[in-house]
C-alpha cells in the first residue's frame, strides 16, 4: 500500500507578504498603464472633437485666409517702429500725466486750465512726436501682419503687450491735450486712431491679449466723454468716430479669444498629446514656444498632466458653446453654480466666466458711447435732443444697441440739463439711469454715461 500523501504545509507568512506585495505591485503597475493609454486615447479623442468641428487647432488654422503681411503698406511696419520705441519708464510717465490731466479737465473748464499746466503736458508729449506720426500713419492703411506675437511666447507677448499700452496711453494723453486746446476735429481723429490701433489685439487675441485691448477700449470711452462734453467737433468728425468705434468690438470676439486661447495651449501642451495626432493634425513646422511643457519622465506626473489636458479641453468647449449664444446667454451659461464635469476644474470655469462679465461690462461702454454720439448728431441738425432712442434709427444708427446684461435694447433717459444712456448692470435691475456711485455706495447702480 502506498504510503499516505504528506499534508501540504502553509507558506510561512513573510513568504505570504511578499508574494500579495507583488502581486500588489502588478496589479498598480498594469492599472496605471491601462489609465496611461485611456487618458492617451482620450485626450487624441478631444483634439479629434475640435478638428471635426473645424475649429482652428494652430497658429496656421488661425491665419488662413488672411492677407500675406506687407512691407510699408502694411500698418504693422508703422506699429512696429512705435513700439519699439516705448520703454517701462515712458508708461509711468505718460500714465501719471494722464491720470492727472483727465481728473484736472473733469474738474476744471477747459477754457480755465492753467496755462503753466498745459504747457507743461504739451511737453510731455514733445518727446514722443515721431511715436505719434507712425501710429497715425499706421490708423490710415490695412494691418495684415500680427504685432503682438503670442506665437513667439508669452515672454515676448507681455513685453509688447506692454509697449501697446503706452502707446495708447499716449494717444489718449494726445487727444486730452487737443480737448483742452478745444480742437475738437483733431481730438476725435486722435481718438479715432487711438480705436485703430486696436487691430493690433485681433490676430491673436489670447486671454492676457484679449484683456489689454478691453482696457483700452474703456480709455478710448472716457476720452470720448470728455471731447462730447468739452468739445465741438464737426458732424463729419462725429459720424466718423461712431463708426470706428461701433466695429471695435466684433459680435464673435469672446469666441474668437477662446478658440485662439485653445490653439496657444494646445501648442504649449504639444509633448502631451499622442504622436500619431501630433503628426496627422497639429502644424508640423510649429514655433518652438519658450513655455512648451516637456514631457516628464515621472509616470504618475505624466498622467496627472494628460488627465488636466482632458478637462482643459472639455471645458473650453463649454466655454466656447456659452459664447455663441445671444446676449445674455453667455452670463446666464457661466453664472451661479457649475456644471457637475466642471467642478474639478473650477479655476478655468471661473475665469472665463469672469472674462465674460469684463467683456459685457465693455461692451455696455462702448455701445452707450455710440449712442451719445448719435444723440449729439441728432440734437445738432434738430436742436433738441431725441425724445426717444427709437427716433436715432436709420438716420444716426442702424439699430439700437443691445444691453449685454438683458438681450433687451439700452436704455435712455433725458431732461433740461441732461441725459443719460445705460445698462442695468450685472443685477439686471433699473435703477432709473444711476450711473454715478451714490453717497455710502460702492459702486453705480446702473451702468453707462450721462451727459
């Protein structure tokens, strides 16, 4: 008979530990490559999404269909001497002069400015004269040649980003000096080519890009305030002007900024995306930016990198299918609490909403300016003013802007001693056209001008 079969022995139990810690090991190191290739997929999904839509996905995509850049016939070459000329020094200086000489002017008659003051401001603008005669002559041609330059990093984008402020600045300092001078022909054309030189923001009007020009815009408003208020320029001068002004801000420029958005962060994020999509859709001659994330040798890094691309993407799309919509779409579609998916990126969700209500708020300024500028066109050949926003159309404006805020036409108000054109702001609230910041108030109640 064979002899009975030996019990089988237990493994001891650091044998047991350290065979369920490889095994452990395993299971991590097969799980976070299978994540490694689903995000991998995912992401090359999402890049898949915006070409089928024909969105723009490279600095290329954005400039087809433009106009090859000149040489002097291009405004360009003229923006590009003026900024090349602008240093951090002449920002300061031109700022405090200007901060200056607009509170002087809203306080004091044009006609009693001190004549030491003005001489003095006409000196500081003595300095810039051949900065002044190549912007203006750049406000008279075509700009085919982006100035500000996202494409060759955001190093080189802020620096110019801040020559164009001073320039602008300058000219706004420029149109204050005319204001004062009671030129009001020539302070309308200073502002008018202080409104071209905006262009220069429209070729690749990223976030930071994007935010610059919004504040110009709102300079360019305040000056033309001043010259309505201060001034007489001729109707030819006014009609010019409101024109200008009108197609500064296009109805399609928050989609545009985010689409261009999309491209500089696609282009700076291009070691995450998959080879195979890389090659078959992103621009193969890309300029190599200075902030281009290098693909990190850290697995764990890396997938937390791709799955942060995913969510960019996702709610960039959500941000761009918000702005699309009519007014007040795009607040009503970033307003209150967020969607579920967005959560875990609250921080883009939140700033493009922000960017949204900073574009509105512009928009208010630069549609209400229209408006009083038509209503001293119409109060110049009829001797009154219009007793209603409805007796501007055809004749002065084609139709009466909207207020962002509502989806509903501006709003207008007059009596004896003045007027005022508005929005009712962010709490969608008339308030009866207070636009100036009650005593004990923080800020106005409604939004737009009275004159």
């Amino acid at each position: 008979m064979s002899e009975p079969l030996k019990e089988k022995q237990p493994l001891p139990w650091w044998r047991r530990i350290v065979l369920m810690s490889v095994l452990a090991v395993m299971v991590l190191l097969a799980a976070l490559v299978s994540a490694g290739y689903v995000m991998e997929r995912q992401l090359g999904a999402e890049v898949i999404k915006v070409v089928r839509s024909g969105e723009p996905l490279s600095f290329s995509d954005l400039a087809a269909g433009r106009q090859p850049a000149g040489t002097v016939d291009d405004a360009s070459y003229y923006y590009g001497l003026a900024l090349s000329g602008m240093t951090a020094d002449d920002l300061e200086k031109l700022v405090r002069a200007n901060v200056f000489y607009r509170m002087k002017i809203n306080t004091e008659a044009a006609g009693e400015f001190p004549i030491e003051q003005r001489e003095e401001l006409a000196s500081v603008l003595a300095g810039f004269q051949t900065t002044l005669r190549n912007l203006d002559r750049g406000a008279d041609i075509g700009l085919f040649d982006p100035v500000i330059s996202v494409e060759k990093g955001i190093g080189v984008c802020v620096d110019r980003l801040r020559r164009a402020r001073t320039a602008a600045t300058l000219l706004s300092t420029r149109t204050l000096k005319l204001i004062l001078d009671g030129e009001g022909d020539a302070a309308a054309d200073s502002a008018v080519n202080m409104l071209k030189m905006t262009r220069i923001f429209d070729h690749q009007p990223i976030i930071v890009v994007h935010t610059i020009k919004v504040g110009v815009l709102d300079l360019a408003c305040k000056d033309i305030h001043l010259l309505l208020r201060f001034c007489r320029p001729s109707g030819q001068s006014l009609a010019r002007l409101q024109e200008v002004l009108s197609g500064t801000m296009p109805a399609d420029a928050l989609e545009k900024m985010f689409l261009t958005e999309r491209v500089y962060q696609t282009e700076m994020a291009r070691n995450l995306l998959p080879e195979n999509i890389v090659s078959q859709y992103l621009q193969p001659d890309a300029p190599d930016l200075p902030e281009r994330l290098r693909l990190p040798e850290r697995f764990r890094v890396r997938l937390r990198m791709r799955q942060k691309a995913i969510r960019y993407f996702r709610d960039m799309t959500r941000l761009i299918t918000a702005v699309r919509r009519p007014w007040p779409g795009p607040l009503d579609a970033t307003a209150g609490s967020l969607p579920e998916p967005a959560k875990r990126s609250r921080r883009l969700f939140s700033s493009g909403a922000a960017f949204i209500r900073l574009t509105a708020g512009t928009l208010v300024s630069i549609r209400c300016t229209v408006l009083a500028i038509a209503i001293e066109r119409y109060r110049r050949s009829h001797g009154e003013l219009p007793h209603s926003l409805e007796d501007l159309s055809g004749d002065y404006i084609d139709s009466i802007p909207v207020d962002p805020f509502t989806g509903e036409n501006l709003l207008y108000g007059w009596d004896k001693e003045s007027y005022v054109v508005y929005s009712v702001g962010p709490d969608r609230q008339d308030d009866g056209g207070f636009v100036r910041p009650r005593a004990g108030e923080r800020g106005p109640r409604d939004l737009g001008l009275r004159l």
